[in-house]
C-alpha cells in the first residue's frame, strides 16, 4: 500500500516501511540525544586541554627566551671580560719586556764599563812593567853590541 495514491517513483514510500522507519528513527535520535551532550562534552575537555597545553607551551617558550638572552648577556659579560684580561696580560707583557730589556741594558753598560776599566788598568799595568823591562833590555843589547857593560838609567839612578 502507497502513502501518496499518485506515483512518484523511489520518493513515494510504503506504509509497512513507514511504521518500521518511524521507530528505528525514534530509537537513534533518542541515542544520539544522549550520546551527543557527552561526545561535546569531551570535544570540549579536549579543546581546553590543547589550549591549556598551548598556554603552557608559551609559558615555557617565554621562560626559555628569558633565560636565552640572560645566557647570551653572561656570554657577552663573559667576553668582555675576557678581552679586558688579555689586553691588561699584553700590557704587562710588554712593561715586564721592556723592564728586562732596560735591565739588560743596565747590566751590559756596567759589564762594559768594568771590563774597559779592567783593561785599562791591565793595560798600565803592562805598560809599567814593560818600561821597567824595555830598559833592561836595551841596556842588554847595546851591551852585546858594544861588547862592554852599559848600565841602564833606572840603574844609575839606584
């Protein structure tokens, strides 16, 4: 039997096929109608957890960002740091250099002046002796030469 009396191909339904869809119709809505409220109640625990975890992960980005620029300012302290130990290590490099250089200095000016004043007084000391010598041995000589003593003059005066 025909709902609609005229035919209307696949959209005319059957009476049977009504009164069997009707309940089956009733039976899922009213599931739905319980099974929904819970289904949204979760989608909703879910999105507030993933905005929870987004809140927290911009919490930690924040606080990873803060502690990565107080890194990069100790980095930059520490730098600066150490450029100002290195100059202040070549600065005194170049004073206790130019110390010892001006010590060394000091120590071959007087080595000279020592050895020049050695060598001056070896050298009249040489130079007395060897007047004493030179006339002995010219009184020698011209002793040989002449065939008779001759006395030297430091003799005579004696």
């Amino acid at each position: 039997m025909d709902l609609i009396p005229y035919p209307v191909g696949p959209l005319n339904p059957k009476v049977q096929d009504l009164l069997l869809a009707l309940p089956l119709f009733a039976l899922v809505y009213v599931l739905l109608a319980r099974v929904l409220p819970r289904v949204n109640r979760v989608l909703k625990e879910r999105d507030d957890a993933i905005e929870g975890a987004k809140g927290r992960a911009e919490a930690v980005r924040a606080r990873a960002e803060q502690e990565r620029a107080k890194t990069e300012a100790l980095l930059a302290e520490a730098r600066h740091a150490a450029a100002r130990i290195r100059q202040q290590a070549f600065e005194q490099g170049t004073a206790m250099i130019a110390e010892a250089r001006a010590d060394g200095q000091r120590r071959r000016d007087a080595m000279l002046a020592e050895g020049r004043a050695r060598i001056e007084s070896e050298r009249m000391a040489a130079e007395t002796e060897l007047r004493i010598s030179v006339s002995e041995l010219a009184s020698n000589l011209a002793s040989r030469i002449v065939g008779e003593r001759v006395v030297a003059p430091a003799e005579q005066g004696n």
